[in-house]
C-alpha cells in the first residue's frame, strides 16, 4: 500500500509539473484574448522563452535569471507581434502564425550552440509546517517559484477581470473597441499591455520547461504546449480558474500516453503520442458547438483590428 501511494504522489507530482507551462501560457493568452486580440504565436513565444531561459542560466549559473530571461523573450515576440496587428493592423491569425514559423526558426538556430548542455534545474521550496501535511503537503507546499507564481497570476487575474477597473475597462475593450474608445479609452495602448503581459506568461511557460521539466535544449521543446494553450482557453470559456482543471487534464492527457508506452500498451506509439492533440481537437469541438448557442462568452471584438476614426 505504501508503495501504491509512492508511485501515486510521483505520478501527481508530475502531472502537475506537467501542467504549469499550459496553465502560464492559456493564463496570458485569456488576457490578451480579453482585450480583443487573437495570438496565435503563443507557442513561438513559448519556444522563445525557452531558449532565452537555457542561456540565460547557461551564462549566469542561477535559474531565477532564466525566468527573467524567459519572461523579457516572451515579452519581446509580443511587442513584435503587436506592432503588426495593433500598429499596422495586419491580420491576426496570418501574423501569429508566421511569428511561430519565424520563432520556430530563430530558436533552431540560436539554440543550436546549446545543444548536448546542461543547466541546473529551479529548486523546490519547502513552505514551512505546510509542507510536512501527510499527501498534500508534498503535493501542493513543496513546488518550485514558477508553480507558485502560477497559481498566484490565476488569483489575481480572477480578481483582476472580475473587480478591478482596470479589469473591467479590459473587457470592455474586447467587447466593444468602438465604444470603449469613444468614451476615451485607449484601445491600442491596452491592447498593447495586454498582449505583452500574455507573452510574458507563455516566455515564462517556455523557460519553465528546461528549467523544471528537461534541463538541456532541443529544438521545437516545446511540441505543441503553446497550441494546446490556446484550446485551453476556449476550453476554460475565458474564465481565469477554469484554465486550472483544463491544464491538469491535458497534463494527466499527457502523462498517460508516456505511461502507455513504458508499461508497453498493445497501442501503437504513435497513436499514443496523439493524445494530446487529439483530446485538444475534441474539447475544441465539443466547446464550440456550446459556445456557438451562447456567444457571450466570447470577446465580441476577438480579433478585429482597431480602426481610429479620427
């Protein structure tokens, strides 16, 4: 029995750690689809955020540099992103998808000196007493900075969208760029921090990667993390703590199909690496068909550009 629970808590653990860059990267990717705008780069900015990472702690030899490191990469494929779409007013889906490939590349080539290096991995910290709880005090208080962080940016966007002003003037932009700018809001301002916040996250969401998950660089590390954020977030229906649950199966979604392949499943791998993707295709659909009855879940302004008529 104690054995059972060992392999138990293991397999939470993981599942868990599996979950975080998902949970970062929908997390930003809801705010910045709150203002209005459609990011469809999120995993080139993921794969950003990883390479900025590796490097970063590389060089310097601390971890909590690669954070940073991550965060400002992230940060740095959203403002040229938003350049596009909110200053040029090119197509949303066209430009986030042609920052991936763009980001897909630069990645390949400026990680390639880093690859066959290691980096040491973010520690774990204990919160004291809480920790030491019998199952969930392993579970829950003896995470890493970023698992923490992540939970923390879910309580404050939840309060944020909900409560605050800012918040509120947020959606309303999504809602109705239009109006939001009539009574003087500055749309292209807000869509602009908004956007950056959401590359900051999946920057962040990339880094946690080599940083917590595999310590050494490989191209394309990220597969698909960013694309499946993405589903998350209409998964979730745009609300901040939804994004949890979703994060976590798709997680467990994940951790199943390398279970299957090491206890050797009568399943093709290949089928078995489809997983993922393929709960992503069917969540999708089956939120869609719901979302399709009742559209007020959805940012009425998603992806249209803002057009000043002054």
């Amino acid at each position: 029995m104690g054995w059972d629970l060992i392999v138990m808590e293991a397999l939470i653990l993981t599942i868990i750690a599996t979950s975080i860059p998902l949970l970062l990267a929908a997390t930003g990717e809801l705010i910045t689809e709150k203002s209005g705008v459609l990011n469809l780069g999120v995993e080139g900015m993921m794969l950003s955020g990883a390479v900025g990472a590796f490097a970063a702690v590389l060089w310097l030899g601390n971890p909590y540099y690669g954070i940073i490191a991550g965060a400002f990469c992230g940060a740095l494929m959203a403002s040229i992103f938003s350049i596009f779409i909110i200053n040029f007013m090119t197509n949303q889906v066209a430009t986030g998808l042609g920052l991936t490939i763009f980001a897909t590349g630069l990645t390949g080539l400026a990680g390639a000196p880093l690859i066959g290096k290691t980096i040491p991995s973010l520690p774990k910290i204990e919160i004291f007493l809480l920790s030491d709880i019998p199952y969930i005090g392993e579970l829950l208080f003896n995470q890493d900075f970023i698992a923490y962080l992540s939970i923390a940016i879910i309580i404050f966007i939840t309060y944020f969208l909900k409560y605050s002003k800012p918040g509120i003037v947020l959606r309303a932009v999504g809602d109705d760029h239009q109006s939001a700018h009539s009574v003087g809001y500055p749309v292209k301002k807000i869509r602009w921090y908004a956007t950056c916040f959401g590359g900051m996250c999946a920057g962040v969401g990339g880094a946690y990667i080599p940083l917590v998950l595999t310590p050494h660089w490989s191209e394309g590390m990220t597969a698909g993390r960013g694309w499946i954020a993405l589903a998350l977030v209409v998964f979730a229906s745009w609300i901040p703590w939804r994004i949890i649950v979703g994060a976590l199966i798709f997680g467990g979604i994940t951790i199943a199909q390398l279970v299957g392949q090491a206890r050797g499943w009568a399943i093709p791998s290949q089928i078995l690496s489809m997983m993922p993707y393929l709960a992503t295709i069917i969540a999708l659909t089956i939120i869609s068909s719901r979302i399709s009855k009742n559209n007020s879940v959805v940012p009425a302004s998603l992806g249209k550009p803002f057009v000043d008529a002054q």
